[in-house]
C-alpha cells in the first residue's frame, strides 16, 4: 500500500512527499480507512509508529472538502512539547493547501496568549491545545466550538496520569454533540474505557503491537546500589560514539542534581524540567534536536512528545515506574530504521519492577559487570527484592550483580529468534 491508495487531496500529497512520506505505518494504513469514513476511533498505539500522520492526514483531507473551516478540529495534548510538536507536523503538511493550525498552551508570555486568543476568534481550522489553558479560554468565552468536527485525544493516558480526566469532560461539555471523535493511547487501562464510552458513539478499535521495544535497540542493565550509579554513567559517557543521549531520572530534584555533576565532565548537556520557562524548554529542544546539545536530562516528561531521530542512547538511572513506562523510555533510540543502546540502572528496590519489564517483553536483558573499583553491586534476585520498592535502598552489600536463578519466562536475547 502507499499513500496514494488514500486518495488525498493532491495538495496534501504533494506537501506528504515534501516531508519524506512514503510508505504508510501499520497504524496509518489501518486509521485512516476509519477517520477516512468519519468513523470514531479508538486505537491502542505508542509513540514513533506514526500515530500522529494517522490521525492528520484523514483530517486536513476533510478540512479540505468541508464547507465551513471555522474551528474544524479540536486536538488535545497532554504536554505543551506535544502540542508544538503536533502543530509543527500541521504546517509541514498543510503548507501547500493553506490549512491553518495554532497551539494552544500555558506558561508563555501576554504576546502569545493574545496571539492564541485572536486565532481562535478569527477561526483557524485546527487547534492543538493543552487541557488548563484550553478550559480557560472557554470559561473566557474566547473559544466558540460550534461547528467542530473532529476531537483528537492524543495520549489519552497519560493526560490520565497527570490528573486531567475531569478537565477533559469539563471541555467535553463546550462541544457540539455531533462529531467525530478519535481516542489514542499507549494502554488501554480502565479508566481510559471509562472515558471512551462516555465520549464516542460506536468506535472501532485497532490495536497496534504495544509493549514491545524496536527490534534494533541493544538493552544492557547494570544491577547497582545507588551510590554506584553516577560513577558508572560518567564511565559510560566517555565514550563518545554516544554522540545524542537523553538520561531518565525519575524526580526533577535528581534531573537538577544530575546536571550539576555530570556538567563538569561534560558542559555540552542540559536538564529539562517543568521548572524552566517554557521559552528555555523550547530553545534546550531546540538545540538538542539540532545537534547543538550532546546529552539530555529529564523526567518522564521527555518519554513521550519528544520526535528526535538519531539518538544513540537512552539512560535509565531510575528504572521505570511500569513497563509501559520503559517502552515509552527506550523507544526514543533505534528510531527511522537506525541502532541504539539503551541500559538502566537497577537498585534493590527496583528489582521486581525490572523483572516486570523483563517479563512484558518475553527478554532477560543483560546484565553488565560493573568496574572493579566501584565494588560489587546487590545480587539480581527480584522474588527476594520484591517488597524493597517500599523501603529505601541500602548501600554496600554483597553479590556479584548476575541473575540468579530462572525467571518465570523463557528468556531471549536481542541477538536471536524466540525458541
């Protein structure tokens, strides 16, 4: 299949082939048939399979032929990076048949929110907006959503995660009845199907291979106490074939603290968190992606929304909350066909959560030997561990940091078929 099967708008082909396109994903081959057919959807999908062309492509196809263009489409994000990133897709692929896109998000300046405000008075066809500031602007009376068409939910979950439901009912409430509405998400957890059936009439569903990492990602994990952990990531940063690197630590303090450390070794580095202005977040991005940055600093914040190709490695210095998590993490290397590493630092109390991620994947990750002189690190035993993610991590210890044991899942390397 290609994108000419789809029978677009010859404008909107031709700026789809400006931007690369050529062949679709799994996911854009099996969405826009639906939204195509102005069928809700929900679809089950992660981050860099090409959700976010799924679902534009099929709108800016019917902004084309519609007869009124007054605030066509509603999209909502989770993130103001998301929303940038959306909206910069929206130019890219609307530049040759003049459909208009304004991102709509909080923490700027009054220049950007007067120029928000007047876009979405005036009419413009599609709006990408965070909840808050979305929700005040509508009780400002500044938004009038009457002839909508099509509501995008974009990472559903996580705008779950982050305390938005009752929000995203409240903008519900400002919407016209009758519309399309498309729902996509990584998971696909309860309160997600809640949401879904209060809010769309009869939705397909597609569910595209989740929970699962790009087959070109190498996956080590060191097994450390914690006082190990920022010796061996210096070690590892030295080698400077890891020329584009994002480091997940799992508070904003850590990502703070690291910075300060790791920039004595290395100044060409940043940490991102919801602590800077939102102008520094958009120049540090911007730098990053352009190559101007060698290593990255954040929170999970940085695990989904972020659409950088060439990054080498992803580090892990807190394991992941949930395996969905470390997908959505390690997901951010191996990307456009390319090879990565990514390698987490497993603690005591960390253990049975990594076992977890081990066991989503059908993997036993290597675990690597740590130097020497840093001493040994805590035995890999994540049954004896499993009640530690409710105490604090102790240092010093014994065991040579090696499995041991047989998981409960028949392990596979990266390097070989499943037996």
């Amino acid at each position: 299949m290609t994108f000419d099967d789809f029978k677009f708008n010859e404008s909107l082909m031709e700026g789809l082939y400006s931007m690369g396109y050529k062949q679709p994903t799994p996911i854009q081959e099996q969405a826009i048939p639906v939204i195509l057919d102005n069928k809700d959807l929900i679809a089950c999908a992660q981050t860099g399979t090409g959700k976010t062309a799924a679902y534009l492509l099929p709108i800016i196809d019917h902004i084309l032929k519609a007869e009124t263009r007054h605030l066509n489409t509603l999209i909502i994000a989770p993130t103001r990076e998301l929303v940038l990133q959306i909206d910069q897709q929206i130019d890219g692929m609307g530049y040759f048949c003049s459909v208009g896109s304004i991102a709509v998000y909080g923490g700027n300046d009054g220049i950007t929110f007067e120029k928000q405000r007047s876009a979405l008075k005036e009419g413009v066809d599609i709006v990408c907006a965070t909840p808050g500031r979305l929700i005040s602007l509508l009780q400002m009376g500044q938004v009038n959503f009457d002839h909508l068409q099509h509501l995008v939910l974009d990472e559903a979950d996580r705008m779950l995660d982050m305390g938005f439901f009752d929000d995203i009912r409240t903008i519900i409430n400002y919407l016209p009845k009758k519309r399309q509405t498309i729902l996509f998400s990584a998971t696909m957890p309860p309160k997600i199907r809640q949401l879904a059936g209060a809010i769309l009439n009869d939705p397909l569903q597609i569910n595209i291979a989740i929970s699962k990492p790009a087959a070109g990602i190498v996956q080590q994990a060191y097994v450390v106490h914690d006082g190990q952990k920022e010796e061996i990531l210096k070690e590892i940063l030295k080698n400077q074939d890891y020329s584009s690197v994002i480091i997940f630590s799992s508070t904003k303090d850590n990502v703070k603290l690291l910075e300060k450390s790791i920039k004595k070794m290395e100044p060409s580095l940043k940490a991102f968190h919801s602590d800077l202005e939102q102008a520094e977040r958009e120049e540090i991005m911007r730098d990053f992606k352009n190559r101007k940055l060698r290593i990255l600093i954040g929170t999970d914040i940085l695990s989904r929304g972020i659409d950088v190709d060439g990054i080498s490695l992803v580090v892990n210095y807190d394991a992941p909350p949930d395996p969905e998590d470390y997908i959505h993490r390690i997901g951010r290397t191996a990307r456009a066909s390319k090879a990565g590493v990514a390698i987490t630092f497993v603690n005591q109390r960390d253990q049975m959560k990594f076992f977890r991620i081990e066991s989503l994947m059908g993997i036993e990750v290597p675990k690597m030997p740590i130097p020497e002189a840093l001493g040994k690190g805590p035995e890999y035993n994540p049954e004896a561990n499993k009640h530690q993610d409710k105490k604090k991590s102790f240092g010093g210890g014994k065991g040579g940091g090696k499995a041991k044991g047989k998981p409960h899942f028949k392990p596979r390397t990266n390097s070989g078929p499943k037996k």
